[in-house]
C-alpha cells in the first residue's frame, strides 16, 4: 500500500523510480546527471527559486503572492504590525471568519473581531470574508491559489499543493514580516516524492489515502519539516476537489508544505472557478532527485480510520472491526495516560455489540470534509436511506457558500436531510473544538482534520472525556445508512460519476469586501472592549534566570495542551485574558506559577526587587560561582519543559501566552514543528534544545549566564545551572538562528525587533 524508501531517491521521465542505493542503476541511467543538478529538477525548485529574494539557495528569502488568516488569529497578527509600523497590506490578506463565526461565546467579543477585520481591510486594504461564507481554505483555492504561487497562512493547514500552489501555515509572527515587507527565511527544506500510481477503488476517498500516508510517516519523522512533491501517473486518476482533500491533510506529517504535479484536470479545476489564467502545466524535470521517496499504490488504500488520540493511529476499518477488543482497549488505556485523572472512565468497549461497533456522532465539515466531491459521494451511499432516530446524529457542513449553493441546486442537500442529517454553514468549529462537541464518554467519526486529545470539546481536568475518530466522509456515510454501526464505504461501493460542478460566487460578489490597493488610512478600526494591546516585553539581559515551571513528559505535546481551542479562542484578541487558559487542561498550576515569577521581572524591571528568602539563597549560590550577579540586572523569566513541543496549530498563541504571563524560555529534546519554534523564537523566547533527560524539577532555578553571547557566537554548547543543593551543571543548545532570529530574541519580541528598526 505504502513503501518508504531508505534514503533518496532519482526520479526519471516522472514515471520512474531509482533508488539511490542501486547504484549500478544510477550509473546505467543518469547519464552522468549529477545529484546536485538532479535536485534543481523538482518542481519544489522551480517555485521556490522564483520566490527567493536573494542569490543564496541554501538560505531562502521567500516573499509571498498572498496571505490568509481566519478570525481567532488576524486580530492578533494586525495588532503585532501596527505596534511595528504597518501602513498597508502589500500583497492581498484575506480575512475569514469561520472559526468564532458562531459567536456563541462572551457575549460581543466574537462579532467585535469580525467588525474589527472590516475595519481593518478598509483601512490597510485587505479582503474581508463575512461568517458563514467559507471555510479559510475553501475560500483560498476557489479564488486565490495559482499554479506556481506561494501563499502563507496563520492556519496550520494551509495546502494548496494540489492547484500548484505552494503554501505554508505559520504563527502570526510570519505574517507580520510579510506585511512589513520582510521575507521567510529558512534553510532549503529537503523534497520527499509522494509517488502515486494506479487508481483508487470505489469507496476509497482523499481521507482515506491521507491517512495511510500519515500513518507511514508521522512517527519516523519522514517528511518533517521537508516539502512533500506529489508526482507518478496516479496523480492524473484523481480529480483535482479529490487531490485538494488529501493535500490539506498533509500537515498532519508535519511537513513545512506540499506541491503537486498539474494536469489538465487542474487547468479544468481552475476554468471551473473563472480563474484558467492560473494554470501553469508543473511536472520535475527529466531528472529529480528527492530525498526520500514514498511509493503509494492508491489500488491498494483500503478504508481507514484514525482512532483517538492523533491521526497517525491508523488501521483499516476492516482490521479495527476484526480486532475490536484488543484495538479499542490500547485506545482505553492512552486515554488513561494522557488525561491521568482517575475520575475518567472513557470507555469504548461498552460501545461494542454483537461484535459491531456503535459511534454515536458523525461529522463532514471544514477544509478536508466540506468539499462538494466529498459531500456528494457521502449523499449518493446515504440517499433513501435514513440515519435512524436513536443517539446516531450526522452533520454537515459544506465548506463554502458556492458549493451550498450547488447542493441545494442539484437536490443533494434535499436528499441530506430527508435521510436525517443536519446541515449546516461553513463552520470550522468542528474540527478544533467549538462546534457539535460530542457527549461526555461518546465516539465521534469525521472527516476533519485532527483529533488530538482536549481538541473535540473534552475537559479532561473537568471530567468530561470523549473521542474522535477520522474518516472519510464515504465511509462516514455508510455508517450512517448503518445507523452508526462503523462500516467501510466498500460494503456499499460503487461506480459512482459524480456530477459536474457549476462554480456560482455570486454569494462572494455580495458580500465579499476587496479592498486590495484601495487602502484608506483614513478609516476607523473599531474596537470592541476584548480587543486589548500587547503587553511591554523586556530586552534580554546578559544573564537570565528561568524558573521551571511545568515540566511535561508526554511523547508529543500538542499546541491545543499549550493553549486549548475550542470556547477559549473568543479571548484570543486579548493576550492577556488568554493566557489565563495557558496548559489550562493540562497543568493547570503552570499560569498561578508564571504569574509569581512574572511579577519578580516586573519588579526588577521597575527597581524595586525584593528577594524572598528562597531567591536570596539562589542569588547566594550563583554568587559564589560566578562572583557577584546583580539580580536587578538579570532578567527572571518562567520556562516550560517538553520533550516535544508544539505538533499541531499554527497559533501563536500557544507561544505568546506564554510570554505574556512572563515566559523566557522552552526547553525540549526537539520541537515537533517549524512553525512551533518560529512562534517561540518571534516572540522573544529562546529556543533551547538538551540531549540529556531533564533532572530538573517544577519549582527549581536555572542560571545561563552569557545568554546574549552564546546567541551571538555559541549555540552549540550552552552552560546552564540547575540551583538547588548544590549547583548541578546541564549543557543546552539552540538549532542554528538566522541573523534577524538572533536579534529579535535579543530584543525581546518580534514587536520590539521591528520597533526598533
């Protein structure tokens, strides 16, 4: 079904594979084609050398066509560039709101983001998307993605590889340089192949084969922070709305981005949205060299499902349903681990009856679910059927008003809910945790994008635990002509020709704001009472004391356990009333902790610094080290240690609350994105890395002394002291830091940085 290659691999005429171990092969045919020469073939290359600003390859300075945000981050994002000098969006901003689109929480706060985004693209020039029109993703590919372009989104899954569009979701820290003008600096990223061949079978659908990928290549680090190039003839037995939805999910290998080879089904794709102008035919060149290479035979992909607690938890459905028990047990006993509250009791083997298993809720929605592909092929299983009327509920959402609009035209939404499902609007919700939470104890199937622990809507702190399991909408509907009995698409497969799509954005030429190059500086932003500025963020000093202040030793921690979603994404316009929610369901002490340590900076920052008789004992120590450490010179800041921090979102709020309440530093084995780091490093933290196990505790002191130094010119190998008894010696590190990285840590924020320039 899937095969990694060991290492690189050359890829001739697009169709033919060599690894880069059989060497008699390499020689026999490459014709004396280097592997240097051979990896300028990629079409990864081609684009990205296009949207370098430099001569430099190995250190890329990339400027974007676009950018795109959604409504718990462009508040954010706008208010950092107008603190650093912003006077217009130089390239188009698209504003959509399709995640508090609901604003069912904190009264105003919701619809005041959506009256502020308004204001803000009359006034910087921005295109505005009202709630309930599209999802961010549906949106960008109906009208923006291109053939050879490169967009960045404040979403981590901003994929729009499959129409030739390179695109990366980033914190919002990366948006602001864009809008300042600065460039995205990172190293050349390796290019894995993702070589498809042959044809899906009926009932196999995007979902299906995203996660047979991901379950490859999530664990192994396989395409981690590369570019994933989709190539091989089995790319052109996908329709392009089919592509898009295996795309998206390709964040979930946390991979930096994805590029397809084009055909003229995603010139038909374009034409289809007024937009052929785009297409642009992208294939590599005679020669490619990638370096790794995952070989999937889409003939082989059977129906799959992703069980809690992350979507590379992957098995077929016909192998979960042969090994009920023993499966769902191991899923019993993570949920034990990762909530460690012996009150909950998540159990999923009650849910097993006669040798079947019951879901109670089923979902299609959002950018990998909602598209009309998807939608139509769940209503064709699923038409005169009916969903039952017992606990078994379905929902979904198509992910833009066009393609609601085509529904309802051809009869599928009719078809919908006559068979029980509830339709509702372009909506986010669902996947991140503010949208048809399941009940406490209950399984959910979806096609969404993630089902990370504390994202669905459960509190384990509170007690209240569900779970969420991926799908594909195919099989997502067979199970809801099974009444929620978990069934494979393939019990109910057939040939099916889906009917062409009539793209209609009348609903966009309505109600869509373009205010690209009609900038008015005149204009008002308004304001509402949630709407707060950031807090003042102190220069690093020469020497810094961390104190550690949860300590976290879970595999993976995700950016929804650093700063939950769901209801808490209304505070995301106040940095400091979010940050109350910081590791909230998952060290609760960590904010009462920080906010200690906060007010000891602030008073050294202020003067007035007492020392208690704890930290006098510290300062005692580390005198008597190092001579005499003046601690009205010696910032105090709190740290967090993960070993893996940061899979998932691309909030940055899962850094900056963090800050706020007086965070200086992270400490990890590695962190498990980009984007994650990126979040850390702009605003003002350091990015420390150990090999070593963490012999520190919650509650003890760090002394790094010449922190401002060793950014400068060690970060290789950088002296840290845990103070307790005695003072126990610990060596850190920080990958290596572009010159702009260095200077805005040093600076304390990516705010500061740009202030100061």
């Amino acid at each position: 079904m899937v095969k990694l290659y060991e290492k690189g691999a050359f890829l001739l005429n697009g169709t033919e594979i060599i690894d880069e171990n059989d060497v008699e092969q390499v020689k026999a045919k490459l014709d004396g084609v280097t592997k240097e020469d051979a990896k300028k073939g990629t079409i990864a290359y081609g684009i990205l050398e296009a949207h370098n600003q430099g001569d430099d390859l190995e250190n890329l300075n990339i400027k974007f066509d676009a950018l795109t945000s959604h409504d718990i981050t462009f508040v954010g994002i706008i208010q950092t560039a107008r603190a650093s000098g912003m006077e217009k969006f130089p390239v188009p901003y698209i504003l959509t709101n399709c995640h508090n689109s609901l604003s069912a929480v904190g009264g105003t706060i919701n619809e005041d983001d959506h009256v502020f985004g308004l204001t803000a693209a009359k006034k910087y020039g921005g295109i505005y998307v009202p709630p309930h029109m599209a999802v961010i993703h549906q949106f960008m590919r109906e009208e923006y993605a291109g053939c050879g372009k490169m967009i960045l989104g404040s979403d981590s899954h901003t994929r729009y590889g499959a129409l030739g569009t390179m695109a990366i979701g980033e914190g919002g820290g990366e948006l602001v340089k864009q809008i300042l003008e600065d460039t995205y600096d990172i190293k050349y990223p390796g290019v894995v192949g993702i070589y498809l061949d042959n044809k899906p079978n009926p009932g196999v659908g995007p979902q299906d084969i995203a996660l047979a990928i991901i379950g490859e290549v999530f664990k192994n680090g396989y395409v981690k922070n590369k570019v994933m190039e989709f190539v091989g003839p089995g790319v052109s037995n996908l329709k392009t709305d089919f592509r898009n939805g295996v795309d998206v999910m390709t964040t979930e290998t946390t991979c930096l981005t994805s590029i397809w080879r084009t055909d003229e089904d995603t010139k038909e794709f374009l034409k289809t949205h007024n937009r052929e102008d785009e297409y642009k035919e992208l294939n590599p060149e005679k020669v490619a060299y990638y370096d790794g290479m995952v070989y999937v035979d889409l003939s082989k992909v059977k129906p799959m499902i992703a069980l809690p607690f992350h979507p590379s938890n992957t098995y077929t459905i016909d192998e979960l349903n042969a090994n009920l028990e023993d499966i769902l047990r191991t899923v019993e006993l993570e949920a034990q681990r990762i909530t460690d509250n012996p009150n909950i009791d998540f159990d999923l083997l009650s849910k097993i009856k006669d040798n079947k298993l019951y879901v109670q809720q089923a979902i299609i929605a959002g950018c990998a679910g909602g598209t009309y592909s998807n939608i139509m092929e769940a209503a064709n299983i699923l038409k005169g059927h009916s969903t039952g009327n017992e606990e078994f509920a379905l929902s979904v959402y198509p992910s833009s008003q066009p393609i609601f609009m085509e529904l309802i035209k051809n009869g599928t939404m009719n078809d919908l809910m006559a068979s029980g499902a509830a339709v509702k609007t372009a909506f986010c919700g669902p996947c991140f945790g503010a949208g048809d939470t399941p009940a406490n104890n209950s399984l959910s199937i979806r096609h969404t994008t993630r089902n990370f622990p504390n994202r669905e809507g459960s509190k384990p702190i509170q007690g209240q635990m569900s779970g969420v399991a991926l799908m594909d909408a195919r099989s997502i509907a067979a199970t809801a002509r099974n009444k929620g009995i978990l069934t494979s698409a393939e019990v109910y497969a057939e040939e099916y020709e889906l009917p062409k799509y009539s793209y209609d954005d009348s609903a966009y030429r309505s109600k869509v704001y373009n205010g690209f190059k009609n900038e008015n500086s005149e204009s008002e932003l308004i304001y509402g009472p949630n709407i707060k500025d950031w807090p003042e963020m102190p220069e690093l000093t020469d020497n810094i004391l961390l104190k550690v202040c949860s300590k976290i030793l879970d595999p993976v921690t995700t950016t929804d356990e650093l700063i939950p979603s769901g209801e808490t994404s209304s505070y995301r316009s106040n940095p400091l009333g979010l940050a109350e929610f910081t590791l909230s369901r998952r060290d609760p002490e960590y904010v009462g902790r920080s906010k200690v340590v906060n007010e000891l900076e602030k008073s050294r920052q202020n003067g007035d610094l007492e020392l208690d008789d704890k930290l006098k004992e510290v300062y005692d120590k580390i005198s008597e080290k190092f001579g005499e450490i003046d601690p009205n010179k010696t910032e105090i800041g709190s740290m967090i240690y993960a070993i893996k921090p940061g899979d998932g979102s691309a909030r940055e709020q899962a850094a900056s609350c963090q800050r706020v309440l007086g965070g200086l530093a992270n400490i990890c084995k590695e962190y498990a994105t980009k984007r994650y780091r990126s979040n850390v490093i702009n605003w003002g933290m350091i990015p420390f890395q150990m090999k070593e196990d963490a012999e520190f505790e919650v509650g003890d002191y760090i002394f790094v002394p010449g922190i401002r130094d060793a950014i400068d010119n060690n970060l290789d190998d950088i002296k840290a002291y845990v103070i307790g008894d005695e003072i126990k010696e610990i060596s850190l590190y920080i990958e290596p830091l572009t010159d702009n990285e260095k200077e805005i840590i040093k600076e304390g924020s990516l705010i500061n940085f740009n202030r100061n320039k």
